[in-house]
C-alpha cells in the first residue's frame, strides 16, 4: 500500500491539474485507488504501484515542471492481506464499540 | 492542514486501537478531519492541529506504546482558504472535464 | 525528534534560499540540528521543536511563498533518552561488527 | 534522490539491525548515501534507488518483520544535475553570507 502526495516545484501554487493527471494513470492502470485531501492511497503488487508513481512523475515533468518533490508512506506486510477498506474498517469497528 | 499517520513501535502488529484512539481525540476536540486508508488529514488553526497531535501522541504512549514514529504532511498557505472538500472538488472538476 | 523539508510552492525551483531561514530558526533558538540533502533533522522538547517549525513556516511565508508544503518525521519515545548521535552510532557499531 | 525513514513493526522498539541492514544494501549496491539520525538518503537513477529499497524491504522482512511502514521523500529534476553535496553546499553558502 502506498499513500503519495506529488508537490510539483516551478509550476505556481495551483496543483490540482498535476494532481488530477495522476489520477488518470491509476485509473488507465487499473489500480485500486483512494484520493484524499492530502494525497491519494494505491494498493497493489510493489511492480504495479512503484510504475504507477514513476508514470505519475513522468508525466508531471512533461506537462512542464522542472522540480518535483513527492512526499510517500509505502506499507508492506508479510502475515496478512489487508485491503485499504479492511483498514478502514477495522478502526470503525472500535469507535462504534 | 495536516496529513499524519501515527506508527506505534513496540506493540506488535496491530495498529487499529491506536488509530481508533486518536480519531476520539479529533472528535472531542472538533476538528474537521477525514480517516482514509494510510493516515488522517486534519483542518484547523495551527494550535488546534497541533494541540490535538501532541495529545494523540501522549495517549498512544499512555497505552503502552514506548516509542512513536509518526509521518506527517503540513500544508500552510496565506493566500487563500482551502477547505479539504474544496481540494478535492477541484482535482475531481478536471477528472470530469 | 522532528525531521522536516519545508517545500515552498510558488516561488520557483530553488529553494536554498528558505531552507537557509529555517537553519537561521533553529540556531537563534539554540535547537540541536543537523541539516541533510532532504531536511533537517531537530530535536528538543515538544514546545521548543514545533515553536520553531511554526516560526520555520511564518518566515518563509514571510519572504513570499503563498503556499507550504512541509513533509516531516515525528518521534518521541518514553522508555529512555536517545540523542541524534547516540540513534547513529548504534546503527554505526552494527555495520562494524 | 530518495530519503527514507523503514520503520518495522511487531519486532520491538529497537529498529538499528534493520537500519544496519539496509545500509549494507546501499553498500553493496554502490549507490551514494548518506545516514541521518532519522532516514537514509539515495541518490541515483530511478530503477537502482527502487530496486534498493525494495531489496531493503525484502530483507527486513526476511529478518522476521512481518510489517514495515516507511516514510519517503522522492525528489526528481529534469532541469539539472544536483548532487546530495550541491544541495547543502548552497545552503551552507548563503549561510555564510
């Protein structure tokens, strides 16, 4: 599981469309994904995921940033499968008991 | 806002109580805040945000937990307001374009 | 323990400039540091270490950066004291070994 | 360039044996770095810095963490060279001005 936050440098202070283009490559490599406010959270095989992110900064350098600077947390567990909802889910159950 | 991901060290695998534990203190403080699958995004006046990190982390060790690794991303800005709904409503805007 | 790399937005690609505020922070408030290629690590008590990451971000805000992206480690620890050096040398006694 | 933070879960408090172990990746790779007290930074093309982290994870895990939870910073230019040594020096430059 990865959670990424793309921070493309030179371009200004509006970042949604570099944003918004990586979206497009989740969704075009079919990946599994949740955006939140503060990044997007992909889960998957590391090839998938880590090609993914490649893409994502390939593709923000060719719509015309010089820089970026991307901030990551990247989970991998061994005991278990645990799906982003299951994630979610789990906490859930413990603020409703 | 704040994106953080709180990462008890010493209490084996599972995480979710902690997790659980600092979605309360969000919730009694009454901060505007969104769980999503690696973290929590938190919006608030920086004292607000702050405050309510610091007693996450004082109630993860009261738990038990000896030792916290926390990732965060801070996100100031002057120029304007930027509710987290307004983030993504303009990333999903240029997704539907 | 804080480690952080302040990211401003909207003030082109280089940002040597702001990353040498924060270092001017962290020695008018006698924090200690040590600056690496991709942040700075700091530490000290809670108030002593936030105080200066909020004078960090007001400063480069200051000098004209709209918007901050800051990505950052926090972590504290109950069971015992560690200094920075003390966190690399038993790291460095393994690799001797 | 890559700066990480690999955090194991359910094997205690102390993570220097896998910090150690990650080094002697980067060592046996021949990839540039430099150890920090909190996280390691990378520099090289994408594909060496990737393999090395995901050959970090492997190993961690071989050593019996059945999770690892990291945090990163992956900074990536397309206008120019910049090694981990330019980046402090111009720091350290405008800090003697």
């Amino acid at each position: 599981m990865l959670d990424f936050c793309v921070v493309p440098l030179g371009v200004g202070v509006s970042v949604s469309t570099y944003v918004a283009e990586c979206q497009r490559v989740l969704v075009e490599r079919g990946l599994s994904h949740q955006m939140h406010p503060y990044g997007t959270v992909v889960e998957g095989e590391w090839d998938e995921v880590m090609g993914a992110l490649r893409e994502c900064h390939e593709r923000v350098h060719a719509m015309g940033a010089p820089r970026i600077s991307t901030s990551l947390r990247l989970g991998t567990r061994v005991d278990r499968e645990q799906s982003m909802q299951d994630k979610l889910s789990s906490v859930e159950r413990l603020l409703k008991a």
